[in-house]
C-alpha cells in the first residue's frame, strides 16, 4: 500500500513537471521569436529549431523538469509516509497506554505492557505497575494476617468461656470443648484424652469425650502411656502433624459412607512443662500454621483449666 501510494505521488508529480518544463520551453520559444521580430506560428517556429542548433536544448527542459518531478514527488511522499507511520505509532502507544493505566485503575496488576528500546514511559509504567503489585500484596497479607489474628483472638475468648463456665466438671468441659473445638476449626473427628492413673500407679490416658460428625460419643477407651501417637505425643510433649494419614489410620463416617481424613494433629494438653492430656483432630482439610497455633493455645488453656481443677481437689 506504501509502494503503490508512492508510485502514484512520483507520477503526478512527473507530470507536473513534464508540463511546467514543456511551459518553460514554450516561453522561452515565444521570447526567441519576440525578440528575432518575428510573429508565432507553427512554421517559423519549425523553422527557428531547424535554423539555430541552440533551440534543441531547449527540448531538454521538459525531461528535466520531469525527472525533477519525480524524484521531488518520491521523496515527499516518502517523508509524508514516514510522518504517517510515526503519527500511528503515536496514537498507538497512547492506546497501549490508555488501556494500561485503565486496566491497572482497575485493579489488574498482572497486565502486560511491551517496553520497546527508548521507552521510558513505557518502562516508568511497568515500574509503577510492579510498585502497586507489591502494595496490594502486601496489603492482602497484612488483612490475612489481621483475619487471622481476629479469627485466633476470638476463638480464646469463645474457648475461656467454655473453660470457666465449666472448670468444676472435667466430662462436661472435655464434651464442651470438643464439640466447640470441631465446629471451630472444621475438623470432623476429635478425641479428648485426659491423663490418669491406675492403682498400680501406672500412668495412661482415658478417652472423655470424642466427636464424629455432629454426633457425640461417649467410649470406654484407654491409651497407655508411650502408647501409638497419642503417648508419642505425651512423651515428646510436642505437636505432632501429619498432612497425609495412611488410608487404614481412621475412618470418618457420614451418611455418604466412610472416607480418610486428610490431615491429623495430636496436640498435648501442657502447662508449665506437665502433661495433662491430649487432644486429637482429624480432618478433611490441611491446617494452615494459624490455625495450627490456635489449637495448640486452646491446648495449653484447657491443661491451666485442668491443673487448677486438680490443685483444687488436693486442697479440698
């Protein structure tokens, strides 16, 4: 399209300059014979280029001015469409850069912007999209972090509550809490582990409560110390974590039948370095490291609760 614009431009300018040399060739012929005295026409002028060798350059004058012409219309046009191209550049640069900055008032931080060499518009742009990228990281961080100190800070206070409102009977505030503690944290099993002793003055742990789909159960079960991943826990007196149970560990039911549970944390119920118990959550999701840490302070008020309640009955 640029050829063909350019082949018409050196054209139209050809022509004008082969008419405005064959203009100033008839001038000049109409001055010679002006001058010679002698009236125009077609004869005398034949016969004054027959006459005077000289008068033939002045055939030259039209090709000349022609080839002017030509070259004069190529290379405007040239310039004209370079002006053109330079002009579309522009305007689309400014379209780049319109939807750019709309695009990030907007809120789309991820959008893309192609720098070419010398832009430094276009590279200041890319560094004030990458600035507002961090800023709203940051910010999203900060509020997550907010959320969940919100979601820790009023789980303690729910949880004290259930802790005072209870202190005087262990079964009621181990049924309590763990009813509380499943719905709290979106686990669907839990176990409530209370350390005992038998008459021998062996040391084990008796299950008060546990939770299964909203279901409350009362088992007799017991666990030795040192016994599987509970006694492990008391032993370690450390949170155990496991982001992947086998598939034979523990089966939740639920009225669509029986699944795994994906992740489980045994937690020890310790106060001032004495373990009072454990506390055991199965669940179909992966804690995050918040959550995590919450259970693990709910567990280490729960052993506060417990050591008071057994301060008090030595007392009484």
């Amino acid at each position: 399209m640029k050829k063909k614009t350019q082949n018409n431009a050196a054209y139209s300018y050809t022509v004008m300059g082969l008419l405005i040399g064959l203009g100033f060739m008839a001038i000049i012929v109409f001055l010679e014979l002006v001058f010679q005295g002698k009236p125009i026409t077609f004869e005398l002028v034949v016969e004054a280029f027959r006459d005077s060798p000289t008068m033939w350059i002045y055939l030259v004058l039209p090709f000349l001015f022609a080839a002017f012409g030509y070259y004069a219309g190529h290379e405007l046009q040239h310039r004209i469409d370079d002006l053109s191209n330079d002009i579309a550049n522009e305007q689309s640069k400014s379209r780049m850069i319109f939807d750019f900055v709309e695009k990030m008032r907007q809120g789309q931080t991820d959008v893309q912007y192609d720098v070419r060499e010398g832009d430094e518009i276009g590279k200041s742009l890319i560094n004030l999209r990458d600035e507002l990228k961090r800023s709203q990281e940051e910010e999203n961080i900060r509020k997550n972090e907010d959320k969940e100190r919100h979601w820790i800070t009023e789980g303690m206070a729910k949880f004290g509550a259930i802790l005072r409102e209870n202190i005087g009977d262990l079964d009621k505030l181990s049924n309590e809490v763990v009813m509380n503690l499943v719905q709290y944290v979106n686990a669907q099993q839990a176990g409530f582990f209370i350390l005992a002793e038998k008459e021998d003055g062996t040391k084990y742990f008796k299950m008060t409560a546990s939770y299964a789909y909203g279901r409350k159960k009362y088992p007799d079960g017991s666990i030795e110390w040192g016994e599987g991943l509970v006694g492990a826990c008391a032993l370690e007196q450390k949170t155990i974590f496991i982001k992947e149970t086998k598939d034979d560990y523990v089966k939740i039911t639920s009225g669509l039948g029986k699944s795994n549970p994906r992740s489980l944390v045994i937690v020890p119920l310790k106060f001032n370095d004495e373990i009072y118990g454990v506390m055991e959550l199965a669940s179909f999701i992966k804690y995050q490291p918040f959550e995590i840490e919450f259970i693990e302070r709910v567990a280490e008020s729960i052993a506060s609760t417990i050591s008071t309640v057994n301060i008090n009955i030595r007392t009484a």
